[in-house]
C-alpha cells in the first residue's frame, strides 16, 4: 500500500500512532502545498477506462484535498474540468497542471461559493467555455472548532452555512438549466451528520442539511433521469484538518476510528468516479459513507 509512505515521524503518545508532526495554518480552508506530509491525491496505477469522456465537470473546493484528488480522478477518466476555489492560487496551479497532463482541459474559477451571483457566474463561464456541464461536484466547505455552544457566534454560524450549505443550493440551481438525463449532482457530506461533533455544532448542522437536500432534491429531478447523491467522509489528511485543529491534535488526527487512522484524499476517488459515471445509473437519494468504520461505532 502507498498511504503515509513519506512519513518519518516514529514517536509515540499514549499508545496512540502518532501518524503525523505538529502544525496549523491559520486561514481556511488552507494551503495543502505546505503540509506535510503531503496529502495522497494520485494513485500512479489507476488506469481510466474511459467512463467520463468527454464530459464537462464543476468541481467546487477542487484546487486542494478531496476536491483536487476527484478532479483529477475525473480527468483520468476523460473529463473537462472546471475548478471552483476560494483563494489558494498556488494549490490550484498545481491542480490544473495535474489535470491538463491527462490530456483533457482544465479551467480555474476564483470566487466565493456563499454568493449567488458568482455561483451563477462560474457554472456561466464553464458554459461558455465547454458548452456543456454533465457533473456537478459540490465539495467546498469550512469548519472552526469551537469549544461549546456559547463559544459560537451569530457571525460564524451564518457563514459555516452559507459556504457549505447555501452554496449546494445556489450551485444546483444554477446547473439545472444545463444539466440532462444522465447528469449527476454529488454533494460532500460528512459523518458528522450522523454523529456529530461537539466542536462542530454548526458544520455537522450544514453536513446534515446536505444530506436532506440531497434526498428531496434526488426526489425532485429523478423525473428528469438526473442522479443526485452525496458522499459522506471521515477524517481525511487534507489542509482543512491543519486549518482547523491545533498543532498539538495532528499528530493522532483521524486515529481514534477502527482503521486507526484517516484516509487519504485518493482513497475517495472511487466513489465519486461510481457516482458520476453509469455505473450508477440506478442510484439516486443515496448516501454513501467512506469513514473508516467511523458511524458504525457506538
């Protein structure tokens, strides 16, 4: 296996495998050209078979972490690309490049997802650049630990919600006028939703609605032979864990599941290459979870 092979750090805490060093970046959703180790995005053995050629694909977070490894996972499977991040210009160079070298082409689409009006504006320009758009990938999303509920402001309870939430719902309904039978919509959720996580009351609230939203929307355009399903996550080594948690919590990030560990970003291409090819063209409302075995503890 290729997981963690670049990892030297060999001390222990606890009992607990320490797995990664000390370090946190202060801006969100961080910048994953700085971690270290760095995240596992590519499996140099994967082979595409062709399942997305020529489609068109809107990626949202995708210069770094899951978002960058799913594109890049899509472009190996023939796709376009059209990369949707915040600010993190470097990560998404580096994206674009790895994408291009597949020999399918990538755009880069800078903006805040919490706003309707850019939201239209890149799946706008992603039309007039490709003339078509047949996957929707809604992956962006931010968290910030807070202690306890009193600890969490108005202010940062409306913007967890506006970036990860509000953004589905503006990125979807935007798509749809361009979307058609076939087209698949693919949300990350997270298994917060169903476990929750006391530091994180409001981004495990907005990881819960956008499995609802994923539900009544599947319902909605199945009529119309549009797929739509969500992902929801463990703990994965991307530049949010760095963002979010304090130096002294990396080292044993992600342990504390049956797998004892967090997964790498590669290891959930698969599933969201399952959920936007015809592999699964008879799955739509659907949830599927890749967390180590996280929901299924007590």
């Amino acid at each position: 296996m290729f997981y963690y092979k670049n990892i030297g750090y060999k001390e222990k805490c606890k009992n607990v495998p320490v797995l990664f060093p000390p370090q946190h970046q202060d801006t969100q959703p961080g910048i994953e050209n700085i971690m270290d180790p760095l995240p596992i995005f590519d499996d140099p053995n994967y082979i595409g078979t062709g399942k997305l050629k020529d489609k068109v694909a809107i990626v949202t977070g995708g210069d770094s972490g899951i978002g960058r490894a799913v594109a890049l996972g899509f472009a190996k499977e023939g796709a376009n690309i059209s990369i949707v991040y915040y600010d993190e210009h470097e990560d998404a160079k580096i994206t674009k490049e790895l994408i291009e070298n597949q020999g399918v082409k990538c755009i880069l689409i800078s903006g805040d997802v919490s706003k309707a009006d850019f939201c239209k504006c890149a799946i706008e320009k992603t039309i007039d650049i490709f003339n078509r758009l047949d996957i929707l990938v809604n992956n962006a999303g931010v968290q910030f630990p807070q202690k306890n509920i009193e600890d969490l402001t108005d202010e940062q309870f409306s913007i967890t919600f506006h970036i990860n939430i509000f953004s589905v719902f503006y990125m979807t309904k935007y798509s749809l006028p361009y979307l058609k039978s076939g087209s698949s919509i693919i949300s990350t959720s997270s298994l917060f939703a169903y476990r929750g996580c006391k530091e994180l009351l409001d981004y495990s609230s907005t990881k819960g609605a956008i499995v609802s939203f994923t539900r009544a929307v599947a319902r909605s355009l199945a009529e119309k032979n549009i797929r739509v399903n969500a992902v929801a996550p463990g703990l994965i080594w991307t530049p949010l864990a760095v963002s979010s948690w304090s130096a002294d919590e990396i080292p044993t990030y992600g342990t504390d599941n049956p797998m004892k560990r967090p997964a790498q970003p590669v290891e959930l291409v698969p599933t969201y290459i399952y959920l936007a090819s015809d592999d699964s063209s008879y799955v739509t409302g659907q949830v599927l979870h890749v967390d180590g075995g996280n929901t299924m503890q007590s």
